[in-house]
C-alpha cells in the first residue's frame, strides 16, 4: 500500500467546515486533542515562568519550616 501526503491551504472557515462535516465521535476526539495541546502548552508556559536557578532546596525548606513555626507560634498564642 502507497501512501501519499498532500498539503493543503485551507483557511479556519475551511477547516471549521470540514470538522462539523465528520460524525460526533470524531468531533470529540478533536476536541480533546486540542485541550490537550493547550493544557501541554500552558504547563509548559507556566514551568517557564517559575523556572529558577536562584533558591536551592535547601533555602526553600528553610523557608517553608520558618512559616511553619510562626503559623504553629500563632495557634499556640490563640488557644
């Protein structure tokens, strides 16, 4: 079997038409490739932005330790 590839210039009214022309089934599963590369693309954008070689893991334990304390300090005080 030869299979052959074509390319084709369409536009989103083209594609949009072409989508709603294929059975339900087939609608969905378009539907959830797309969620899918848009939830790829957001975590992707958001690993970037909180990306950082500027705290260790040590600093941040410190940090979340230190906010321990004062949380449990403060509990302690109100009883």
């Amino acid at each position: 079997m030869n299979i052959q590839t074509y390319q084709l210039s369409l536009d989103f009214e083209q594609i949009l038409n072409l989508v709603r022309q294929l059975p339900f089934i087939e609608q969905e599963k378009i539907r959830q490739e797309i969620e899918k590369a848009n939830r790829e693309q957001k975590l992707n954008s958001f690993l970037s932005d909180f990306y950082t070689d500027e705290i260790s893991l040590a600093e941040i334990t410190a940090e979340v330790e230190a906010v321990r304390s004062d949380i449990y300090s403060q509990q302690q005080n109100h009883v």
